[in-house]
C-alpha cells in the first residue's frame, strides 16, 4: 500500500535533481548575464544594453516580459535583433 507512494516520491526527487544538474549546466554554458532591475523602462534599457553589445560583435539574446514579452537574438528585429513575441504560459 505505501509502495506505490513511495516510488512516486523517489521518482520525483531523482526527476529534481536530474533537473537541477542539467539547469545549472545551461547557466553554465551563458558567460555573461546582465540583469536589469527597476519601475520604469526596462524594456528599453535591455534593448540598448543588446544592441551596445551586439555592436561589439557578441552573440546576444535579450528578453522582457510583459504583455508582449519580446525576445531578441543576434540576428535582425529591433535594434538590430531578431525579435519574437515569447507565448504566454498561464
């Protein structure tokens, strides 16, 4: 009666730490992180902080939340950049 409990727990601590490993391994792999903080023009600030280092022939990949949640990589779009709208998740 506890076995099958118990094999569903077991189950879902190996799935976490399987998980965590291979999401640190994906932070590892980004050498450079910029976060920006603040009430107002975030957006904006990110779209210029990835153009001014897309300039300097890095590889970038931008993204803000918000209704429309763009995201932007180093191809073309805004400010140079590749810009999708990133899909909601409710």
């Amino acid at each position: 009666m506890l076995l099958v409990p118990s094999l569903l727990t077991l189950g879902l601590a190996v799935y976490g730490v399987v998980e965590v490993r291979r999401h640190e391994r994906q932070l590892a792999r980004i050498p450079v992180r910029v976060h920006v903080n603040g009430t107002r023009g975030k957006s904006s600030v990110t779209r210029l902080i990835a153009a001014g280092l897309r300039s300097t022939g890095r590889r970038v990949f931008a993204k803000t939340t918000g209704w429309d949640a763009p995201t932007s990589s180093s191809r073309r779009g805004w400010c140079g950049a590749r810009s999708r709208p990133e899909p909601r998740r409710w």
